[in-house]
C-alpha cells in the first residue's frame, strides 16, 4: 500500500466511525464507504487547483470511482468519427492518483477522441500509478473485464459500459476500444389514435441482443470474483433535465436482477434522480465533477458560429456561456454531488450525497444542505426522484457526516420494493 492509501485508509476509518462503524479506527469485514462522482475532465495548468476545495472529502471513502471523459495525451491522433475531440494534455492526467481516485470507468463517449494509442496510454498510465480501469482495452475482453478492489474485507468489482458513443469507438475481438452497451431507437407517433406529421415521437429502445447478453455474462463472471459488484454506464439524453431513458430504466433494474449490487450512471451533465431497487442503490446520474471544456482549443469557425449565451438561455447543449470560460453547459450543469454508499456486513445499508457546486473557475466545492446553494442541489435531485416515478427521496431530517461535510441521504419511497 502507498502513502497516499494509507492516507485514505485513516481518514476512511474516521469518517466510518462518524457513521456508524463498530470501531472509530478500524472497518470491521463487511464494513466500507464507496464513494462515486460523474464525469471527470481536468484540463488546466494546475490540475490540482480544480479539487483542492473537496481534497478531504474525497480522501473520506475507501473506494473512490468516478468517469474519465477522455483521454489525456500530447500527442493525440483523431478518430474518423471523432467529433470535438476532448483531449487534455498528458501533464493533467497525474491530477487523479494524488486527490484519491481508485477506480476510473473509461467507457465514455471521449475516450477514442484522441486515437486508440492514446486511450491506451492513457490506461497504462493511471494503472501504473496506483488507479484501476475498467470500460475500454487492448481488446473486447479487456474493455469488458471488471477492476476488482479491496474495502472493508470485501473484494468489490467494477463494471462499466458506454450506451453513448460515436460508431467505431467500441471495441471488437482483438480491436482496442471501449465496452458497448448499445440499444435501438424506435420512433412511434405521440397519439395512438391520430395522424400528426412533423410532431415529436416517442422514442422506445430495443437492446442490442450481443451487449445485453455480454452485460449479463459479465455480472455472473463478476459475481464469480467478487463479494459486491458495481456496474457503471455512460448513458442518458444529455439535451434534457431529469427524464429517464427505458434504456437507463430498464438496464439498471436489469442489472439489479442479475446480482449487481450498485449501479452508476453518468454523462448527462446534469443531476439525475436516485433509487432503491430491491434494496440496492441506483444512482442514475452524477453530472460532471469537474470539466474543463476549453473552448478556446476549439477550431475557430465552429467557435464563431456559436452563440454566446447567458444565463437566460434555456438550452442544455454545448454553446459558450458568459463568465464561464470552462463550462459551456446549462446553469444546472453547475451542480454535482460526490455520491456514497455505506457497506454494512458486505452490503448496501445506507446510500446518499454530498451536495457541491462548480465555481467559474471550474473548481468544485461542497455545499451545505442548509444553504441557499446547497438546497438548490437537494430539491434538484428530489425533483428528479419526482418527476420520474423514482423509489427514493431525499431525507433532511438528519444528515450523515464526511469528513466535516454534510451529506443527505435517500429513502425509499416505498418499502419492499
């Protein structure tokens, strides 16, 4: 074990001991805290300025995962299907070893943006510094094998996928690229009973057949290797607040099914609602934690055709926005939560968040839940259980503690289910 997990493992075992833990200084068996954010892309000069804020909080939990969007090279090579590569210069990757990361899903709709060698690389590299991948590899075997780690005496695995990505980007055999879990649009008109030409459709999903039965066979095979299993997918209609997917819908409570302990979603930017699902927590989006989109970077006449927003403007995707030179997204895109899971006795007993925010800077910081801002974080994620008929609320009548910070947690909505 290195410093920087024995670092981890002390203050875990604190804020354990706040939570509930039958010892202050050590997790039994079967006790941990896992911890899960979104989306991760730290493009800047001083990477380590963007987490300084939350360096106690997320040395808090003994299994630290979050979502690489992209790779990190200074030598990148485009994809055809690339499209606005995001590809942050190699200096920054070194950023998520130091502020605790163990575990970094790789299956995203970035990860190819600047070539096969240097998501590679990019793998290679977080590996040898300590930092587990999962999501993409030298190979669909690679990409599809789980990252198995240790917390509180259990061996935890990690799956993770990619529902959103441009075409060639997953792998194939031999052929390096990420884990796909595709499935198929289907359109059908908004009224049953009527003709309506030109208006919006419904929009159903078929699963793809090979992902979804690779998926199950992953969970088994996990399940062989593992106490817990965590599946992670990149996933979601990003140009929407709140709305569910059946896709996501219906691949979370699939894994569920299949013996999947957890399940993680990310990529639509911002917050999405939280579950139960047979007694397991269901985070279906985390946002962003940190993004750095440089804009500047960009070619200079797709910048010149984009729009300069403000605040006003009520459109979810990608424009420039005033006095945001790293965020370029929707107001609500500046709110995130760092997510938790408490094991007890190997298994999930208490889920929640840490509500935080992004500063224009593109720093992210917690936020208290008695705040103006931190409240704003909690009604966003309690509208979002609402709205989509989610098994989960979040409590406020008391608040669980890490590392100084408070979090909230989510109850069922109903029991049993």
């Amino acid at each position: 074990m290195n410093r920087r997990q024995l670092l981890k493992s002390a203050a875990a075992a604190g804020v354990l001991g706040l939570l509930g833990s039958p010892s202050p200084t050590r997790a039994a068996d079967g006790d941990a805290l896992l911890g899960f954010v979104g989306d991760l892309l730290t493009d800047r000069d001083r990477p380590d300025d963007a987490y300084a804020p939350v360096r106690d909080l997320l040395a808090a939990p003994d299994v630290l995962f979050g979502n690489l969007e992209g790779p990190y090279s200074d030598h990148p090579q485009s994809v055809p299907s690339a499209g606005l590569a995001l590809v942050p210069p190699a200096h920054n990757l070194d950023v998520f070893s130091r502020v605790g990361f163990d575990v970094l899903s790789l299956a995203n709709n970035h990860i190819l943006d600047g070539g096969r060698d240097a998501m590679l690389e990019t793998r290679r590299r977080l590996n040898e510094q300590g930092v587990a991948t999962c999501g993409a590899g030298g190979s669909l075997a690679e990409a599809r094998a789980p990252a198995v780690l240790e917390a509180g005496g259990l061996k935890v695995a990690f799956l993770a996928y990619a529902s959103v990505f441009p075409k060639g980007y997953e792998a194939r055999g031999s052929l390096a690229g990420l884990a796909p879990l595709r499935a198929h649009n289907f359109y059908q008109d908004l009224i049953d009973d009527a003709y309506t030409p030109g208006a919006d459709p419904r929009v159903s999903t078929v699963p793809d057949k090979a992902d979804h039965d690779n998926l199950v066979a992953d969970i088994a095979a996990a399940k062989e290797q593992a106490d817990l299993v965590v599946a992670s997918f990149h996933w979601g209609d990003h140009f929407k607040a709140h709305h569910l997917t059946d896709h996501e819908l219906r691949t979370a409570r699939l894994c569920i099914d299949e013996g999947v302990d957890i399940v993680v979603g990310h990529h639509q930017h911002v917050l999405r609602g939280m579950e139960w699902y047979r007694g397991r927590p269901v985070f279906y989006g985390l946002g962003h934690f940190v993004f750095d989109v440089r804009v500047d970077k960009w070619p200079p006449e797709v910048v010149a055709a984009m729009p300069l927003l403000d605040d006003s403007a009520d459109t979810y995707a990608v424009a420039p926005r005033k006095g945001w030179p790293l965020m370029p997204l929707h107001p609500e895109a500046r709110m995130t939560v760092l997510g938790f899971v408490r094991l007890a006795g190997g298994k999930p007993a208490e889920f929640g968040f840490v509500p935080c925010r992004l500063n224009p800077e593109g720093a992210v910081r917690a936020v208290d839940p008695e705040t103006p801002e931190g409240r704003q974080v909690v009604d966003y994620v309690e509208h979002g259980c609402v709205s989509q008929n989610l098994n989960g609320r979040v409590d406020t009548s008391s608040y669980v503690d890490l590392a100084a910070h408070r979090g909230v947690r989510i109850l069922p909505a109903e029991e049993g289910v």
